[in-house]
C-alpha cells in the first residue's frame, strides 16, 4: 500500500504541474523546422519572478531545456559545467552578484559570482569573460556542451539555422551568415517568418545562441553585435582552447564539455547555404589597352602643318 501510495502521489504531483520535470530529449527536432512550422507565442515563461518560483511557457519552447541561462537580468551569463559560466567580456556580472536560475519545475537556484576571468585579462582577443560560481549547479540545471567540428571547419555550419536569445525572455531563429577563425555573424534567413526574427539590440549583450545536434542544445555564440547578432564562435578551436585554461584555473575539478554536430544539421545548414542570396557576379574586366607612347627618348618631329591657299570664287556666266 505504501509503494502504491508514493507511487500515486508522483502521478497526481505530475498532472498538477502538467510539465515534464525532467529535461527533454527530442532527437528528431530540427530547428529549422520549428522556425518555419512553429505556432504559438515565442515565450519562455507564462510567469516569471527572480526571486521566487516560475512557470515555463507549453508552447514549442519547452521542447527546449533552456534552465541553463541566467533569465533574471539583462547581463545573463550560461552554463558550460556545474561550477562555470560565460559571459560577454563587456556586460558581465560583478563579483559578489548573484546569478539565479530555474529548473524545470520551476524551482529557483541562485548562485554568487566567486570570480570572473575575460579573455582580456590573458591578452587574448574576444568578448568571453568566465565566471566561477560558489557552489555547483544541481543536474536539474543544463549545462550546455561546445560544438566538436573535427574534421568539418566552421564554414560547415554556414547557412544553419541558430536558436538565438535575448533579454526579454523569448526565443528566436537567425541564419548562420558568416564564420571565421574566431567569430561567427548571423543574418536573417527570408525563408523564417518576421515575427521569428528580431534585431538584437542594447541589453542582448552576451545572451547565448545554439545548435541542435542529436536533440541537445549545444552552445554557438554570445552576442556581442547587434542587429543579426555577430559574437565569439565557441566551435573555434581557439576559443575553446582559452576557455578551457580560465576553467582548469579558476577550478580544475570540472572540464567543457564538447559534443559533434550531427548529420542531420550539417545537411539542413547545406541546404540553407544553396538557399542564401549568391552575390552579383563581379563585372567582365576591358581588354588591355595600349599603353601611351612613351615620352622619353628623342623628341618625335613634328609633323609639319599645310596651309592651302583659298580657292578663287568662280564666275557665274
């Protein structure tokens, strides 16, 4: 009786939520088909308090497991291990701030900013700043994996539809325009509805964008230019290497975490690319033109000037 009463009580604390509470896994998910066939509102959360409890939205957005972002101000920071953070370099968090989370029942975790270390303060280039929180994260909170590319280069994922966030909590999807050794720039796929599209402006500093790969949400991007939305390329080797150095520093116990992308977005970012807009081909180059006689050597003579006479005027008869 007791086994059949817990296992009641689990049932009846499931259909009162009416949300899954552990995180989703949807292999089969595709971004760019949740950008073109979505419906519904773009919200994360039908209610959302700081400082207390929330309620996740139903809709499309709960297919993705978003617990781990910082939602309760603008300067977000995401979770790459239990202990670990990154934000942009130029809109972090202070040291002594506190970052709060939710899961997927809506329980708060808020967490105090130990130290921060940016790719600056190693002399390195990019808008990447690494906190350490006081204490880990439970599992219950995502922390997010960095794109493994291996053999493929970044240019393989242009053209790939992105989930891109921003501060006001709702979800949106931008085309993966352009990536090069350590940044990555988006623009807006005409295929994807407006209302799927936003330009990020002041405040959207260092929200996080992602790939799907094998179900997972895996992190792409911190915005750092507006617009689109331009940032560090976390696919990048280089960026990688440096944020793994600033994690092993600041606690060794943890490491990034880094998964492949699948076939099935690699072959959806082909796609896109031979849908992008090809650019006006570049006009045909004249033939060559003589070159000018040269003016240096012996002066050419000049070609003497014959002055003819007028002609007598005939007369008339």
């Amino acid at each position: 009786m007791i086994r059949i009463a817990c296992i009641l009580s689990i049932a009846v604390a499931a259909c009162s939520t009416g949300r899954d509470v552990g995180a989703p896994h949807h292999p089969d998910l595709s971004l760019t088909k949740l950008a073109l066939e979505a419906e519904g509102g773009s919200k994360l959360f039908r209610s959302y308090q700081p400082n207390g409890p929330v309620l996740w939205s139903q809709g499309w957005t709960w297919k993705l497991d978003l617990t781990g972002v910082a939602w309760d101000r603008s300067n977000t920071a995401t979770v790459i291990t239990p202990r670990h953070v990154v934000m942009a370099a130029h809109y972090t968090r202070k040291v002594g701030q506190k970052l709060v989370f939710h899961d997927r029942t809506g329980k708060r975790h808020a967490r105090t900013v130990e130290r921060i270390i940016s790719f600056k303060d190693r002399g390195v280039g990019g808008d990447v700043a690494v906190g350490l929180l006081d204490s880990p994260l439970p599992a219950s909170i995502r922390t997010y994996p960095l794109p493994a590319l291996g053999e493929q280069d970044g240019a393989s994922l242009v053209g790939a539809v992105a989930l891109v966030t921003e501060q006001k909590r709702s979800l949106y999807f931008h085309q993966i325009g352009s990536v090069y050794s350590q940044g990555l720039v988006f623009r807006f796929d005409s295929r994807i509805s407006s209302n799927r599209r936003k330009h990020l402006v002041a405040g959207d500093s260092g929200h996080p964008s992602f790939l799907l790969s094998k179900g997972e949400l895996v992190l792409l991007e911190t915005h750092t230019g507006g617009g689109p939305g331009s940032g560090p390329f976390y696919g990048s080797r280089l960026v990688q290497k440096q944020i793994e150095r600033i994690v092993e520093e600041l606690d060794p116990k943890y490491s990034v975490r880094t998964i492949s992308i699948d076939k099935r977005a690699l072959d959806e970012a082909e796609t896109g690319r031979e849908a992008m807009p090809k650019p006006p081909p570049r006009p045909a180059q004249a033939s060559p033109q003589p070159a000018p006689p040269s003016n240096s050597g012996t002066p050419r003579r000049p070609r003497p000037r014959v002055v003819r006479p007028p002609e007598e005027p005939t007369s008339t008869p």
